[in-house]
C-alpha cells in the first residue's frame, strides 16, 4: 500500500497514513488522489485487523488542498467527459470516502490545512493539531464553493457562525484559535503530534472494534450522505468555473498578485 507519494505504515491494528509531497505542501495532484482512495479501500476490506487510522503529511504542511498548477493547466479547457460517463473519484470524494471507513480516523495536523486538505481533517473523526498547524476554508479566495462535504461539516463540528466565517472570509486560523471554538481535540507539540495520536488510534483499537465500528455508524447515521452533499458541492463548481473571477483568482494567485473581482 506503500508509494512514493503516499507512506503507509502498520502498527498491530493501526494503519498510518502520511501524505509525502512536502515540497508541495503535500498538494493533492491525481495520482496522490488515486492512491488515497486505493488505500481507503484496503483499509476498509481489512478491518477489523486494521481498527484505526492515523493521517498526517511530512513536512511543513499536511495538506495544501489541490495542486493549483493541476488547476492552471487546465483552466479553459474544454471537459470531454460524457454525461453518461461514470464520475471518477475526485479530491472532493475524499472527505466521504474517510467517513465511510468502519474504522476511526485521526488527523494528526502537522502544519497546513487547507483547502480540500481542510475538508480532509474536517471529515476525520478525531483531530490532534501541531502548536505548528493552520487551517483555512480557502476556496471563496479560488472563487471556488467549499469541498469535499466541507460545506456541511465544519458547521457541524463548530457551529454556523465560525463556519460562515471561516468559508465567507477564506482567512488562516492558528492551532490555538482551533482549539478555543473546538475545531480538534488537542493541541500539542510538533515533536508529540505523531506519538499522541498514534496513543489514541492504539487505545481506539484495544476496544471491541465490531462495537466502535457500530458506534461511528450510530453518530452518522442522521447526518445526510456526505456524498449527496459533494454531488451539490460540485454542482457549484461547475456553475463557478466559467466565470472571470476563478479565471482572475487562478492567475492571479499563479502570478503572486492580489486579484481583482467583478462578479463576473
């Protein structure tokens, strides 16, 4: 389970998952995606023998969201996907992809978090930060709607309020302002993070994990289908997309320059 861009370690029935871009901020480019999903669906198939999860990033960074070169590359181009075709796993599908696991999972938040990679930590049971982390719902600065269910469940986990100011306003927020509105669990430091949520993941999996499993099922089962909710998110995107504002607020982030928006 084991790539270049994608560690995976095993410790008795806990599986560590460490995203190694770091040059990049562990930026989610389509083969990293991919092999996030592969690896969530092997995890799957192996519980119980795997009965927690730990996710984390080398380096500065957990995760920086999409690969914005990915996005400039492509930015104009004509999508020849048919509509009949079926829809391929995406960055966005990963927030609903973690919580479908049977397994708890804990994002053990080294440094940066934002973007897709913020939606990641947001659909993650637990959350350990790093005295080192930020995070940022930065998608209104790409005029871009939120992603990977995030649009519902950072409301969830701090309340309407902050989540509307932390999606209206794109601002980083440090690891001490996330623990006072109960954005994760702790806040510990850099040389702790990865030893305290791997203590936690091993505690996880000393429980009956038949009982856990049923348990994570009980407190989702009322919530809607994070999928139906990335299903709208994209909707947006695509409604997003042609517009002159997320042409100026790619190019202009590409360039290293404020942008300018009309509402165009």
């Amino acid at each position: 389970m084991t790539s270049e861009a994608l560690q995976v370690e095993r410790r008795n029935h806990v599986a560590i998952l460490t995203l190694n871009r770091p040059e990049s901020l562990n930026a989610m480019n389509q083969e990293l995606v991919a092999e996030v999903h592969a690896t969530l669906d092997t995890i799957a198939e192996e519980f119980p023998e795997i009965r927690a999860v730990v996710l984390t990033g080398n380096g500065r960074g957990f995760c920086a969201g999409t690969d914005m070169k990915a996005i400039a590359d492509n930015v104009g181009r004509t999508n020849t996907r048919q509509a009949s075709d079926p829809r391929p796993r995406n960055i966005g599908d990963i927030g609903p992809h973690i919580r479908s696991l049977p397994q708890p999972v804990i994002a053990a938040v080294n440094g940066v978090a934002v973007g897709a990679g913020f939606a990641m930590v947001l659909a993650c049971d637990l959350r350990i930060a790093s005295e080192q982390a930020r995070f940022a719902g930065i998608f209104v600065n790409r005029s871009l709607p939120p992603d990977g269910a995030s649009s519902y469940t950072l409301a969830t986990i701090v309340g309407p309020t902050v989540a509307a100011e932390m999606l209206f306003t794109g601002r980083m927020y440090d690891a001490q302002w996330a623990d006072r509105v109960g954005l994760v669990n702790s806040v510990v430091a850099p040389e702790q993070l990865l030893p305290d949520a791997i203590a936690l993941a091993e505690e996880i999996a000393s429980k009956p994990p038949i009982a856990t499993r049923i348990t994570k099922d009980l407190m989702n089962r009322f919530a809607p289908a994070l999928t139906d909710v990335v299903e709208l998110e994209m909707v947006a995107v695509g409604e997003l997309s042609p517009t002159e504002d997320f042409r100026e607020a790619i190019t202009s982030y590409m360039e290293k320059r404020q942008p300018t928006f009309h509402g165009r």
